[in-house]
C-alpha cells in the first residue's frame, strides 16, 4: 500500500503572487485566507498577492503568509480526497505539519506562528548581518572557519545544522 507524506516549507520559500493562481480558482483556498485572516486580523491574502518584496520578506509576514499559503493548498488537497499519511516540515513548515496532523487545532497554530514571526522579527540583531547556507561541510570545519572569522568581522556562529547519513558523528 502506498503512502502520502507532506512536507512544508520553512521561511524563505515566500515570493509575491504565491498561491495567486490556486486562491483564484478554488473556494476552499479563498476560505482559508479569510478564516486566518479574521483569526489575526490581518489580511493575509493581501500580504501574499499585494505587498511588496520588502513587507513580504519581513519574517513576522512571511511566517504568516506561509503558513496560511500552506494550509490553503492543504485544504484544496482535503477537498480533492488527497490526505496525508505523514506530514513533516522545514523549520517554520513544522507548525503546518502539526495543524495537518491534528496536533494543534488551526487558531493556536495561526497564533502560534503569529508570535513567533512578531518575536523573531523583533529580536535580530540591529545592523548589517547575514545568514549563509553551508553545505556538505564538517561541521568542525564550519565552527573552526566561524571561530577565526570572529576574529577579525564580530560575532560569527553556526546557527543551524542540517545533516545527512553521512554525518558519522550524528548517527
């Protein structure tokens, strides 16, 4: 027999115009907007189809509109009998598996995410900063290279780890 898994996005997935096309043509999306719309009170089919690259890239928007982009699709999947067996997501796409899952009910997962975006927003740290993607490297190479590059820039660290199986010192 087989399986059906769902994997969400994390934030960075977010662009103007997502989901424009499905909201368009299925009432069960434009539904979903409304209802975490009026569950936030903010108009989130509005942030998705209608701000700017700058308003949408705001992490306290694009978590919500991410969400609520996901959980639009979702549910024009549920009305077409297509359901999950599993659901998994990508940092931010965890809470969408967990509304999926039935773990946590729509309003405190929208919350939640709402909090979360507002905090995250609020608390990076002022200046000019980036985040870098590494892949395929030793993590001691990364926190060695990070180290001696403090040194010289500021504060550099690894903020996350994403590993695979041949990660020996994770398995």
């Amino acid at each position: 027999m087989n399986k059906t898994a769902f994997l969400f996005p994390g934030q960075g997935s977010q662009t103007v115009g997502m989901c424009k096309d499905i909201y368009d043509e299925y009432a069960a999306a434009r539904e979903m907007y409304e209802t975490a719309g009026s569950i936030l009170n903010v108009d989130a089919a509005g942030l998705c189809f209608n701000s700017s690259d700058e308003e949408l890239n705001r992490t306290d928007n694009a978590q919500i509109a991410i969400l609520v982009t996901s959980l639009a699709i979702l549910e024009v999947l549920k009305d077409n009998e297509i359901h999950a067996d599993v659901a998994a997501g990508l940092s931010l796409g965890e809470y969408t598996a967990l509304i999926c899952s039935g773990m946590i009910g729509l309003e405190e997962g929208l919350k939640l995410v709402q909090k979360r975006g507002k905090y995250m927003q609020e608390l990076k740290p002022a200046g000019n900063w980036k985040m870098a993607a590494v892949l395929e490297a030793d993590s001691s190479i990364v926190e060695e290279t990070c180290r001696e590059v403090s040194k010289n820039i500021g504060f550099v660290v690894p903020a996350n780890y994403n590993y695979n199986r041949s990660d020996s010192n994770i398995w």
